[in-house]
C-alpha cells in the first residue's frame, strides 16, 4: 500500500458567516501548480462572499490484485 497526496482546489462559499459550502474544482501534483491556477481563475476579480483555496489531500492507493 502506498500513500499519495494531491492538491485540490476548492472555491468556498459563505451562505452566510456560520454555513459555507465546497466545490473542488481541479487536482495538481503541487502547491504551486495549484496556487497559480488560483491566480488563473479570478485573480481580483473574486466574487463576494467566496474564495478560491488549495487543499492537500493524502489517500491510500492499494495495489490491485492480479487474478
């Protein structure tokens, strides 16, 4: 079993200050790679009440069995 890691990106909404909602919107090998599509995407034109955030995510990839 191995452990990977990607960066997402999420653009989080405020409903309101106590409830935000999440949406990924891509994955990246970096943080950097992931930062600079953040950059890419609104820049200063971010909308009220949401912005843009790189996650890293870790998992377990099992290796698949060859029957």
């Amino acid at each position: 079993m191995t452990t990977t890691a990607v960066w997402v990106l999420l653009i989080v909404t405020a409903i309101n200050r106590y409830d935000f909602t999440l949406q990924p919107v891509a994955e990246y090998p970096t943080m950097a790679e992931c930062y600079v599509a953040s950059t890419m995407l609104f820049w200063e034109d971010v909308p009220m009440n949401q912005e843009l955030l790189c996650m890293r995510i870790g998992g377990h990839d099992e290796k698949q069995s060859e029957d």
